[in-house]
C-alpha cells in the first residue's frame, strides 16, 4: 500500500511548539515520513509522530479511567486521544483534566504539552449517561503524539488507568500497544483459583479481518490444560481512502473462556490469532489488588516461526498522515 502525501495539520502558531522547520529527519520511527503542520493554510513547520492503542478503558458505573503523558524535556509535543466503542466506532466521552472541573464531550480530546509538562485525562463516562455516569462504557482509546523531532517522540510514554471508585478504591496500570508492536501470538503468566485470584484477557484486534482467537491453557508442567474460542472480534475499519480506523476489542475473564477447570498454581496462557495480528492486555487479580500482567510475542503451538520483531504496517502511517486535525490548544486547567 502505498502511502500519500502528509496531510496538514491545523495548529496554532503560538504557545507550545511541537513541529520544526525545516522538517525533521523521522526515519528512526520505523521509516515514518513528517507530518506538515499548518496555521490556517500557512505551513508553519513539521512533526515526526508515534500512535497505539490503549486496548481498552472502562468509564462509568463506578469505574473511572485515567491516561497521564508527559512531554519529554527536550521538546513539546501534541497530544491527541480519540475514543471508541468495542466494535471500532465513534464513541462520545466525557473528560476532564486531572483537579478540574472542566469537562469535555467529544469522540476526541486534543491538546498542547510544553517541554516537562505533564498531563492527566480522566474519562467519566458516555456523555449520553452525564451526569450519574451509572452505565459502564467500554472501548478502545487511539493516541496520537506529534513531536518536532524523532528523539523526542521516542521518548514519550504515556499510560492508563483503571481507576475502581467503590466499594474499595484502587488504581491498576496498563500499557499502550504500540502500532510498531504488532504480533500474532502473545503469551503471559498468571493464577486463577477462581477465588481470591482472578485473570482476565483482553484482545485487540489489528488486522483487516473479523478473527476469533484462540486461548490456550498450560499449567506448571508444560501440558495443554485447556482450550478457548474468542467470538469473532471486527476488524480494523475500512475509511475508503486506503487507511484504517478502529477495529474491535474483546475483554473476558480466562475461566469464561476456558470450558475445563483452569490448572492450580501458576500457567501460561497463549492467545492465539493464526495469522492474524493483535494487541493483547492480561490483567492479574489479587484481592484486594491487581496489575497488568507483562505479555510476551509467542508462536503457535507446532510452529518454526521465531518471535516476532517490532512490526509497523503502512495501514496505520496512512491513518495518520491522511486526518486533518483541529488545533491544539494548551490543556484546560
């Protein structure tokens, strides 16, 4: 697939300057070409950027879900959060800044970071559930970093939060999938007695097929414990203009999807997707805690193919070069 020309970016001219001119050298992040950035139709300068998925948020229903970033000291950056249902599409949030009552509806939140800054996004809730929020909205979050320089893009790391507001108030991290980190097995470490220890998975899917993954059990020995079917997840949508937006994400408990008893103590689990690629998140409960399990590129059972390396498919370039954008304003405070 051939990629088109970087499209223009609408930014303002003053405040934070997250573009240089002339444009940078972005070859570093997997061969990316710069992103033109423009004041009305004036280009300004240019940015490098990167892009993944934080698989999945829940919001509402007693659960609030936090995303932090920072812009790194060497350079501002522009940050941009769009939000999605399970099934890829469009999906309106409330949000506010971190300490602020300043709230926002939209499918989309963009701002501004100077160099250090930090930021905090709290996503309460479907806008049409405001302002109880007692229904749980689940999905996917796409962000997008704009940066003057590849040094500075890649070094900028945000992260999610699953924040529990009742009965017990806790935090639990996850990771973002980068776009560069694409795979077709993953695998991680977990116990689940189906009491006080509880795993779960999460199945992102990157490809351009509806695909149901399969999830493998192994227990402390090594031997096939049990066997699962994911439903079909959707597949990254189609924009008819070459790109791809959102695809589907599929959340469960390990023992809904395992038909057999889970094996005692600790076992690996495999997610499976042929050929297909995805993202996975496995997450550890431990009452009264949990934590994002570490998941690892794997093969398929029988399988020669050696781990993966990291992967960046024109199909997510395309998404990113081919979207105008409004203009990024400082954060709300």
């Amino acid at each position: 697939m051939a990629l088109t020309a970087a499209a223009l970016h609408s930014q303002p001219t003053n405040g934070a300057v997250y573009w240089s001119n002339p444009a940078p050298d972005c070859s570093s992040l997997s061969g990316e070409s710069p992103v033109a950035i423009t004041s009305g139709s004036t280009v300004v300068g240019y940015s490098c950027y990167v892009s993944g998925t934080f698989v999945w948020f829940t919001a509402g229903g007693g659960w609030v879900t936090s995303i932090s970033v920072a812009a790194p000291a060497s350079a501002a950056i522009g940050v941009d959060y769009s939000f999605y249902d399970a099934s890829g599409n469009n999906l309106e949030l409330d949000t506010t800044p971190f300490n602020s009552s300043s709230t926002t509806s939209s499918h989309e939140v963009s701002f501004a970071l100077s160099a250090n800054q930090p930021a905090d996004i709290n996503l309460q809730g479907a806008t049409s559930s405001a302002p109880k929020y007692s229904s749980t909205s689940t999905g996917t979050v796409y962000a997008v970093f704009y940066c003057p320089d590849a040094q500075t893009c890649a070094n900028v790391l945000p992260q999610l939060f699953y924040v529990a507001l009742v009965p017990m108030p806790w935090v639990l991290s996850a990771p973002i999938a980068w776009d560069t980190a694409l795979w077709t097995q993953w695998s991680a470490q977990g116990i689940d007695d189906g009491g006080a220890n509880r795993v779960s998975v999460v199945i992102y899917n990157e490809d351009e097929t509806a695909t149901s993954y399969t999830v493998r059990v192994y227990d402390s020995a090594g031997s096939l414990a049990g066997t699962g079917t994911t439903p079909s997840i959707p597949p990254l949508q189609s924009r008819g203009d070459g790109s791809f937006g959102e695809g589907g994400t599929y959340a469960a408990l390990l023992s809904d999807l395992i038909s057999t008893p889970l094996p005692p103590g600790i076992f690996k689990v495999l997610i499976d997707g042929g050929s297909k690629y995805s993202a996975v998140e496995v997450l550890q409960f431990s009452r009264p805690s949990a934590t994002a399990l570490q998941v690892a590129y794997d093969s398929a059972p029988g399988s020669s193919s050696s781990a993966a390396s990291d992967r960046r498919t024109s199909r997510r370039n395309l998404r990113v070069e081919s979207m105008p954008k409004p203009m990024f304003s400082p954060l709300a405070q």
